[in-house]
C-alpha cells in the first residue's frame, strides 16, 4: 500500500509542477500586486503611427472628444489590456473606457484574447 501511495503523490507532485509551468508560459495566471505596477516605463514601447494618428484625430473632429493618444506596445506572459493600460496610464480609468477605447484602436482584436507577442496599440490617457 505504501508504494501505491508514493505513485499517488509522485503523480500529483508532476500534475502540480506541470499546471505552474502552463500558467508561467501561457500567461493564465495574473497579478494585480503592487510589484505588477512597478514595472520600468522602458518596458512600453512608444510608437504611434501616422495611420493611427491620423484616425484619432479624425475621430476627434467628428466625434466626441477623444482624450488619448494610441500607444504601441507587445503584449508578454501575464499580461492583459488592463494591466498594459496601467502601465501606461498614471491615473485611474474606468474600464468599460478601457476595453472600448482599445477596440477603437484595435479593431480586429479581442480585447479579453490578447496573444502573447503581438503588438496591440493601447489608449494612453491625456492628463487635462
């Protein structure tokens, strides 16, 4: 009985192991800790592109005000359209804004299935 026990647990132990190794790689597993936000600016790519530009400030002459400048950045591991916005934004916004801005920004994209190593463009949020 002792033997089946030590396969048991030798089982649950590699089952463990593997469900930390899909969520490092994968990017399930997300935190929201204070650490999370602490990451470097250097890690956000600038890069705003004529093309997008040119739409947001179309945007802002045909439609309400747009109080955003689209900003490009890869998405890594554990991370998702909030956590990118908090990075690049210092003040708080409410999400519905959030989630509808980046898919003004990003048409094609689902803003609840980013993939790892794409690069999406998020709002960055002008100070007034």
């Amino acid at each position: 009985m002792t033997k089946f026990k030590k396969i048991i647990f030798i089982l649950l132990l590699i089952l463990f192991a593997r469900s930390i190794i899909h969520d490092m790689t994968t990017g399930i597993a997300t935190s929201t800790s204070s650490t999370a936000n602490n990451t470097a600016e250097s890690d956000v790519e600038v890069k705003v592109p004529a093309k997008k530009e040119k739409q947001v400030n179309k945007e802002k002459n045909n439609e309400a005000k747009v109080d955003y400048k689209p900003v490009s950045h890869t998405v890594s591991a554990g991370d998702t359209v909030l956590s990118i916005a908090e990075k690049v934004n210092s003040r708080s916004i409410p999400i519905q804004k959030i989630l509808e801005d980046f898919q003004t920004l990003n048409p094609d994209a689902d803003p609840h299935n980013i993939r790892i190593g794409e690069t999406y463009f998020f709002p960055e949020y002008i100070e007034e």
